[in-house]
C-alpha cells in the first residue's frame, strides 16, 4: 500500500471557523465548500475521485492518506469529536467498498 502524506497542526485552531479554514487550505478544498461538517465528508469521500474537483489532494486506487497530526488536544472536545467522527464515517465507507481504509492517522 502506498501513502500520501499531509501534515494538520491543530496549535493554530481556536474555533470551528479556524478548523474549517484551514482544511479547505489544507486538501484544497473548493471555493464553495461549506465549512461544516458534512462538507468536510463530502470532500473528503472524493479524494479518489479527482473529476469531483473536491479536493487537490487525489489518491490512486492503491493509495491511502496518512494524516501526521500534531496538537489535537489542543482544540476543543467537540472538533476533535466531529474530525475523529468524519475520519471513521470516511474510512467506514471505504472499507465496505474497497476493502481498506482511505485515511491513517498519526498522532504525534
């Protein structure tokens, strides 16, 4: 299995404003991205589909994306509740479909 990694420190994140910012920068999100949760899914369930346009970030069949975290304690309990959530609803998904998961997390 191959991997394209992304770095996320979440030191920077205050608010949920703050978080959504800076994953739209982060994966190259679109400009109408929605800045809340189920847009955050939305994207996210795209990264193996590049003609969605969803994201800059494009993994091929084969390929997962490892996410080197950094800080998570540093945010409040309800983002890190709803990132945690996204990542398993995300990986959930990919399993029953492709049979691995489609994002690792590292957790430094």
């Amino acid at each position: 299995m191959k991997f394209k990694k992304l770095n996320i420190d979440f030191s920077r994140i205050k608010n949920s404003e703050d978080f959504h910012n800076e994953m739209k920068e982060l994966f190259g999100f679109p400009d109408f991205y929605g800045m809340n949760f189920n847009a955050f899914n939305d994207c996210l369930n795209s990264l193996r589909y590049p003609e969605d346009g969803m994201s800059n970030i494009n993994l091929g069949k084969n390929e997962s994306l490892l996410l080197n975290i950094k800080e998570i304690d540093s945010i409040s309990d309800g983002l890190c509740y709803n990132f945690l959530l996204s990542i398993k609803a995300i990986n959930i998904g990919s399993m029953s479909f492709a049979g691995s998961p489609l994002i690792y997390l590292l957790i430094l």
